[in-house]
C-alpha cells in the first residue's frame, strides 16, 4: 500500500518538481503569538469559498434563473431532489459564515497593520474580494425569489439608486431596467454566477501568490525582538495541517447548522402585492441600512440619505486605502489612529447591527 | 262662380289669418289651404309643437308656404318634395333637429344628438328593403301632431310608451325577419310586472321600456355597452330603486343596489367578471319583473343552485316552511346581501340560523340534529385546515408531499358536498358524506405526520457524518501532535 | 502529504495513526461524495414543471367514459367520448375547486358539489360554476395516452 503511494509521489515529483514546492512552502514560517488564533480566518474564508463553488455549482444542475421557475425550481431543489436540501442550507449557511469569517480576517489584518509594506497589494485585492462577497450576497439573495427577497432587493436597488448623478443610470443598470423585474433576477443570476466569480479567482489567485511569495507578516512587536526569541511555526505542513483540522471542524459545524436550520423558502415573490412590514437587508447590510435611518431628512442642501451614502462610500474608500496613507506603520512606528478608527469602525457595525436587529 | 265666391272666401280667411297671427311675417298659405280642406293632417299639426312655434308644413313637405297660388306653391320649382319618403323622413327632421344653433332659435333645450345616437343603435341598422333605417323619428313620435314627451298624449309620454314599441315588437311576422329568436311577449310579461300594472294605470313614474333600454341609444342586449347588459343591470334597476325620493310614495325599501353589491353576487358580477352571476334580472325577472313568490323562491334559486333546491324541496323543512310562510331559501340566507355561506350558520350558537325555529325544549329533534351536524361539519373543517398546515410545514422542510396534498383536495370536496347536504336536513346523509371527509384527512394527517418524522430522521445521517469528519479530525490532531514533537526533538 | 513527512523516519514501521488518518480520509470522502452523487442522480420526476404524464393505455378506457389523472398537482379529466373521441380538460370545477366527474348517463361533466355541469367541450352549461374548464392536450402514441399542458 506505502509503496504505491510512494511511487506515486516519485512520478509526480519526477515531472513537476514537487520536492521544490515542498521545501518552498517548508521554508516559510508563521510567527507564533498570542495573535495567531487570528491567522486561521483567512483559511477558514478560502474554505467557505471552496465550499460555495462546490454548493454552488451543484445548485445550477437544477436551478432556473427565470422569474416563471426560479421558486418553482428552488421548492424542486428542496423536495424532489435527492440532499437538495442539504446542498441549499449550506450554500446559505456558508454564505453568511463567509461573509462573517472574512470581516474577523479583515479586521485581524487592518489591526496587525499587516497591509503595511510591502503588502499593499494584499490588503486591496482582499477588501476588493470583501465588496464582491458583499455583492454575491445581494445577488444570491434575490436568487430564491421569494417575497423576502424580492422586497430586499427592491429596497436595496432604491438605496443604490439615491447615490448622486450616478444612482439613477445604476438603480436600472442593476434591475436590468425600471423595476425589479424577471430581468432583474437573470441580471443578478448572470453576476452571481459568472461575473462574480470570474473576478474573485482572479483576485484570489493574486492574493495567495502573494501571501507565498511574501510569507505572513510579522507582528510589529516582533521587530525588536532577537531572531531566537521570535517564535514560529513551519508554514508547511504544520500550519497547513492546522487549517486543515479546523476546515473539519468548520465542516461539522456547517452541516450541523444546514440540517437543524434549514434554508427557509418563504412564499413565491408576487411583485403586485404590496411589501410586507418590516423588510430588512441580511445582517451584513444591516449597518448601513440602519445608519441610513437614522440620518435626518435633510442636511444643508441635500437630502439626509444620500449624505449618508456619500459618506458610506467615502468610508470605504478611506478603509480600501489605508496602506497609502498610514506611513507611520510602514516605518514600523504606531500609529494610534488607525487602531481607534478600527476599534470605532468595529463597535459602530456591532452595535448599529443590533440596533437594526432588534428594531 | 264657385271658384269666385271660393276665392273671396279664402282671400277674406287668409286676410283674418294674417291678422291674427301678426308675429308671422307671412301667411302659412299651406296650413290656410289644407286645414280648410279638412284631413287629419292639418287636424293634428294644429296641436303639433311645431305648429305652435309657427313652423310651416313647407319645412318638412318643401314648396313655397308664401304662395296662395296652389300650382305656384306645390311646384318642383319651389322645392315642393310631397311626402316625404324612408329617410328623407328623418332627413327632413334632422335639418333642425342635429343643429343646436337653428333649436336655440325656436327656443328649444333639447338634445340634438338623437339622430347621431339612432344610427349607432339597433334601430338604425338598414331595414329588409335595403333602402331605409328600420326607424325613422316619425315611427315613434308620430308625424303630424307632435307634442312635448312630458304631455300625455305623446306616443314616447311614459304610459304610452310599451304601446309605441308594442308596434312592432309584438308583430311576430314583422319581428321574425329582423331577429326570429327575440321574444315578442314583452308587453304581454310588461303587464304582469309591477312596473306594468302601475303604468297601466297611468303612473308615469314606473320603469317602461326606454327606463332601461334607452330611447335613441337602444342596442343589443348582448353588447355591453348597452344599459341592460348584464354586468350594467343592478346599476340601470337602481337609477330609480337606489333613489329614496323618487321610490317614497312607493314604500319599499332602497337598498337593494348597496346590499347586492356586497353580496357573493354581486362581488361575483362586479368584481370577478363573471357573468354567469345572477344580476337582478335573473330572480325577479325582467319584463314580468316582480319579486318571486314565497313558495317558488327555492325554484328560483335552484336555476343556479340546483342540488341545494332539490334537496331542500325533498326536505322536511319545504312543508313547513311553506306553512308557515317562510321564505325558502331567504330565511336563512337573506335575499339581496347573500354572503358566502360558512359554517356558522348551521347549528344552535348565537350566530346560527337553526336555534331561530329549533329552541333547545323542540320537541322535534331539530335542535340536537342542528348542533351534531355542525359539530360534524366542524371536525371536518379544523381537521382538513390542520392537515394543511402539516403539509405547509412539511412542504417548508423540503419533505415530498404532492401525493398526500393531492388526496386532501378530496376532503375540501367532502366539506363543499357537506355543505350541501345540510339542506337535506337529514343526519344520516350528512353524516355519510362528512366521514367521507374525515376518512381522507386521517390518512393525510398520518402521511404528513410521516413526512415531518422523516425530516427528523436526516438527524441520523448528520450524526454519521459528523462523527466521520470528528473522528478524521481527531486523528488528524493526533498526527500534528506528533510532527510537532518530533520537530521539536531535532 | 502523509507519506512526506512518513518518508525519512519510519520507513517500514507500521504506522497505526497513519493507517487511522487513511480510513479517516475514506470515511470522509464517502460522507463528502455520497450526497453529492445521490443529488447529481436525475430525480424521479425530472423537471421542476410536469409538461406530459401518461394516462394509461387506450385499449383500457372504453368508450363513453373517463377517468381522473394526476397532473402535478392538479387532476385532470380524461374522457372517451362515445363516439370514440379523446378529450382531456381540467377537472377542478371552476365553481369551488371541487374534482369533477363524467357522468354516463348525461353524457355530461358533473360536478357533485353543486350540481355544475359541462358540456364535453368543457364549457360550463348549467349551475354555478363561472366558467368553463381549462383543456389539455392528449396525445396517443402507439396505445399510450399522453396528456400535456395547451402550448
């Protein structure tokens, strides 16, 4: 038995090198800290993303993107076809956990200042995959359609749609025209499952070159420490290994969550009825949703809501930018500010997310 | 010498004439000739409306009305036309009539849109002969003698109206090469009706013909623009019924129109479109309206609700209620706000029909029979709701349920056919049709109730899974452990 | 990967933990695959909308009646005519989505809720229902009845 897999190997190895990549990755060390619980969360994000490939294109065998089917096809999914139920919970299950692992991987690195140089390029390619996560889950919201989703997309594409000069021509090009529509759904079908992924692989492929090329960024305290006194683990395969046990374990939790909670189906969408009270974004817009409300109706010259949305915007701006302008960090000096504005950045989502919870 | 006394005597006539009627510029030499001559014509224009506003024969007939020179005046020459033929009639009529600017002269109010409104109507579609409209104005407003409608001895005054349309809508030979299935009993049915019996007797208020049909605007019944297409019924009954005012020497009640359109009726006519709803024609009649007698009203009714009728006239109550004079199907189900019949009328609670007659001391077994059937019906009813709700949650945790949501079509069935059966007042038979019913909701609970176990069951395989992959990640710890160490040992 | 690090030390031991991790891995990949391939296996009923069911065999309805079939989720009337013709219309009644049914000796659809009746051609000729039934296709191949949905 060993010796087949051994030979195997030597095969392998002979025609592509395999002893060079092993001792590559060997060569690479992460630094161990009392921080390190954090660098899991960008693993645990690939895997999320690996498990929405794998879910997802399992879905497109029987999903129809048409406003005529696209429930019908769904309710086919959950009941005719063999674990459909199962391969759906968890392509919604995993979404939400993706989107979740990738804010604590984000705001892990953002508080290490990780981005700093010469990882700029890390750090812009991640918040860019971070906004298209965002932009599955709008999509993929709507995919179901059924009422929750179909008035969640509709309040969403208003929003979009209040943005100055460019709202309204993106409002239409998003619905696919005037209203949310069959055209909108086979738009948002067509993002989410080509557009969409076709940018994030590419984005993700620059992201892991990266990371190998550059290893994992040091903490800053590590620089005053001596070389003995930095402690580290080999990248490969303890590292690698230790991501691998907590895929299992992410996993686990995962089908636990799929089978005990399962992807609601609600009523088919019926765009002629009127929406139903309380209609709220998915938690991870709810921030911004909330926020929004809480805007008055008019500040100075233009309305309460699209200062806020300029706002928004230029927050996000400002965080996709922060390896350009915190220079204190790339000289290896602290930088105070960026950690309160990380620590005011994450107490404003937590509690303006609870706020829109519970309201 | 005749001729010359004859000559004086008129000269002398026409000079008095002259006199007389000092506000003519001219001598009508026609009317002065004509009426001298004697003749029904000259008899009737004398009282003719347009008489009166000094309209001379010569705007209808042609020829010069200023000449006494009988050759002179009824020449081809002065425009002398004769009688006047077909539709040079309404021709002749509307030169004035469809020009408001020439009424206003003569001081007049009236509409002058009749003749636009006649050709669009059935009554303007060509007659048999090819050459003419079936009707001309003359063919119901007389020629010669024409008065206001509101005097009475206008052919279109109220009462006289079925007579006028009676011409040839009671003429089987003339009807018959127009439109052979058009019945031409209508004033025959007209005079049964209340409406007919009153106008008989010289109440103009009561609706005749044009009440409902229109007058110049008459189309067919079938077109649905004309005033008594179905769906415009209830709206043309209650111009005169919805109108408290006009209806109070009458003493019946005004609410008809509100209460229908409340109704399964009406909602079924109004709001769903359905013209298979019965408008109001379709109980009281139309030309014989009148409302249905006591004892006919479950014949009535059963035009439409057939089952119901039949099992109700076969029923114990059909005898009892024709001696106590009940109203069939009206006591219980009320006559113009029918609403969709529920449970809640069956049995002996407050909001039920039964506990009316059938008092808890009934020496009949009414009242028990009333609250078991409701009882009976109940059940049903809550057992089939429960078990779509199962289905619903069932259907929500994914589970394949079609079979099961299939056969419960069958218990609604049950309950509807239950319902009917009340109205054979016969325990047996209900009972029969409701265990039917609950026969399939049993089997449906238990299949459903399978369905949401078998959800339950996918637990298992998450166990076996997740006891694989816990298993594979203990080992999984157990070899990093070891890389570790033995790292940590070099 | 196991076998790298296997490699250099303990070459011909058996390595127990080794042999655990193996059948870990094997149980894993079933528990993995198995859903997988039983979802990829075409379900029963192949496509989210029923378009044609079978009805049976011609040779089995006799002439001047009919039979109930199962459309989805909907029934629908399959009716021999007397004079041997086909016909297939909805059979919830229009009225209150009662199943209708064919009665012989009207050579009528009945419906036993409220007495409603169609004529053969569906159309609603007495009682209450609003309006006529929905037809459906039939097609007969061979001596299969098929029924699908009007295009």
């Amino acid at each position: 038995m060993k010796t087949f897999w051994e030979n195997f190997y030597n095969w392998i190895d002979e025609r592509v090198k395999l002893e060079d990549l092993v001792k590559f990755m060997g060569k690479k060390y992460v630094p161990v800290n009392r921080h390190s619980i954090w660098y899991y969360f960008g693993g645990v994000s690939l895997f999320f993303f690996i498990i929405q490939v794998t879910t997802g294109i399992l879905l497109l065998f029987y999903y129809k993107g048409s406003s005529d089917l696209a429930f019908e096809s769904i309710q086919f999914i959950m009941s005719k076809v063999k674990f459909g139920w199962l391969i759906r919970s968890m392509h919604a299950w995993a979404a939400n956990l993706l989107i979740l692992s990738a804010f604590i991987h984000m705001f892990s690195v953002y508080f290490e200042k990780a981005y700093r140089k010469p990882r700029e390029i890390t750090w812009v390619t991640g918040m860019l995959m971070f906004f298209l996560c965002l932009g599955f889950g709008f999509s993929g919201y709507l995919l179901p359609w059924n009422t929750l989703s179909f008035f969640a997309t509709k309040v969403g594409t208003d929003i979009a749609g209040a943005v100055p000069f460019i709202g309204e021509p993106l409002k239409i090009f998003i619905r696919g025209g005037q209203d949310v529509t069959g055209a909108t759904l086979s738009r948002l079908f067509g993002f989410h499952v080509a557009l969409f992924p076709g940018i994030f692989t590419l984005l993700l492929a620059i992201h892991l070159i990266l990371i190998q090329r550059q290893g994992i960024s040091e903490p800053l305290h590590f620089q005053d420490k001596p070389k003995t006194e930095k402690k580290t683990m080999p990248f490969f395969p303890n590292f690698l290994l230790r991501d691998l046990l907590l895929w299992l374990i992410v996993l686990n939790i995962l089908a636990i969550l799929a089978v005990f909670f399962p992807a609601e189906l609600g009523h088919k969408a019926d765009p002629f009825s009127s929406a139903p009270a309380g209609i709220k974004p998915e938690w991870y817009f709810l921030f911004m949703f909330q926020s929004l409300k809480y805007f008055p109706s008019h500040i100075l010259f233009a309305e309460g809501e699209v200062v806020g949305i300029l706002l928004f915007g230029a927050a996000g701006l400002l965080w996709l930018l922060v390896p350009f302008w915190d220079r204190k960090s790339s000289r290896g000096e602290r930088n105070k500010f960026v950690n309160y504005l990380g620590l005011f950045a994450v107490i404003f989502i937590i509690i303006l997310t609870i706020l829109g919870w519970w309201s | 010498m005749n001729k010359i006394i004859l000559t004086i005597l008129f000269f002398v006539i026409s000079v008095a004439l002259a006199a007389r009627d000092k506000e003519h510029s001219v001598v009508d030499q026609c009317y002065v000739c004509h009426e001298s001559l004697g003749g029904t014509e000259s008899t009737l224009f004398k009282q003719d409306i347009h008489f009166k506003k000094g309209i001379s024969c010569s705007a209808c007939h042609g020829g010069d009305s200023k000449s006494d020179d009988m050759d002179k005046a009824m020449s081809k020459d002065a425009g002398y036309k004769g009688v006047p033929k077909g539709n040079e009639i309404t021709q002749a009529c509307i030169r004035c009539h469809a020009n408001s600017e020439m009424m206003k002269k003569y001081g007049s109010k009236i509409p002058t849109n009749q003749f636009e409104l006649l050709k669009a109507s059935v009554h303007g579609r060509l007659a048999i002969n090819g050459a003419e409209r079936i009707v001309q104005c003359i063919t119901c407003h007389n020629a010669h003698g024409i008065v206001e409608v509101d005097n009475p001895a206008s052919p279109v005054y109220p009462t006289n109206v079925p007579k006028t349309c009676a011409k040839c809508h009671d003429d089987p030979v003339y009807m018959r090469s127009y439109n052979p299935a058009l019945p031409v009993d209508q004033l025959q049915k007209y005079r049964t009706s209340v409406h007919g019996m009153r106008n008989a007797k010289g109440d103009p208020k009561p609706a005749e013909c044009a009440s409902c049909h229109g007058s110049h605007d008459i189309l067919p019944v079938k077109d649905t623009k004309s005033k008594v297409y179905l769906t415009n019924i209830p709206s043309i009954c209650s111009k005169c019924h919805s109108n408290a005012g006009y209806m109070k020497q009458y003493k019946i009640p005004t609410d008809q129109y509100e209460k229908y359109s409340r109704s399964v009726h009406g909602i079924a006519l109004f709001q769903k479109h359905d013209i298979g709803a019965p408008a109001c024609n379709s109980c009281h009649g139309n030309h014989a309206a009148t409302p249905p007698g006591i004892t006919s009203i479950s014949e009535v009714c059963g035009t439409c609700h057939a089952l119901n009728a039949e099992l109700f006239s076969s029923s114990p109550h059909k005898k009892a209620f024709d001696k106590k004079k009940l109203p069939e199907c009206e006591t219980c189900h009320s006559n113009h706000d029918i609403i969709t019949a529920s449970n809640k009328l069956l049995g002996v609670s407050t909001d039920a029909v039964c506990s009316k007659c059938h008092k808890p001391d009934d020496p009949s077994k009414g009242y028990m029979v009333a609250k078991d059937m409701r009882l009976m019906i109940d059940s049903l009813e809550t057992s089939e709701k429960n078990d779509s709700i199962l289905i619903q949650e069932a259907e929500q945790k994914g589970m394949e349920i079609g079979e099961a949501k299939f056969r419960l079509r069958d218990a609604h069935q049950a309950t509807l056919e239950a319902r009917t059966m009340v109205h054979s007042f016969n325990e047996a038979k209900f009972n029969e049709v409701v265990d039917k019913g609950l026969k399939v909701t049993a089997a449906v609970k238990i299949e459903a109730a399978d369905a949401i176990h078998e959800f339950y069951f996918r637990r298992i395989g998450l166990g076996i899974s997740v006891a694989i992959i816990s298993f594979l990640a203990l080992v999984l710890y157990l070899y990093i452990k070891r890389i570790e160490k033995r790292k940590e040992n070099v | 990967m196991d076998n790298v690090q296997g490699k250099p030390v303990r070459k011909n031991r058996r390595d127990f933990l080794k042999y655990l991790l193996g059948a870990g891995l094997l149980g894993f990949a079933a528990s993995v695959f198995y859903p997988i391939i039983a979802y990829l296996k075409p379900p029963k009923q192949s496509e989210v909308e029923v378009t044609s069911v079978s009805a049976g065999k011609l040779s089995e309805l006799e002439k001047d009646s009919g039979k109930i079939i199962r459309f989805g989720n909907k029934p629908v009337i399959l009716i021999r005519t007397a004079s041997g013709e086909l016909r297939a219309l909805s059979a919830v009644c229009t009225h209150l989505e009662c199943t209708v049914q064919y009665r012989k000796d009207m050579g009528l659809i009945w419906c036993a809720c409220h007495n409603g009746k169609y004529d053969l051609n569906g159309r609603n000729i007495s009682g209450p229902p609003p309006r006529p039934l929905d037809p459906y296709r039939v097609v007969v191949k061979g001596d299969e009845i098929f029924i699908s949905k009007m295009t």
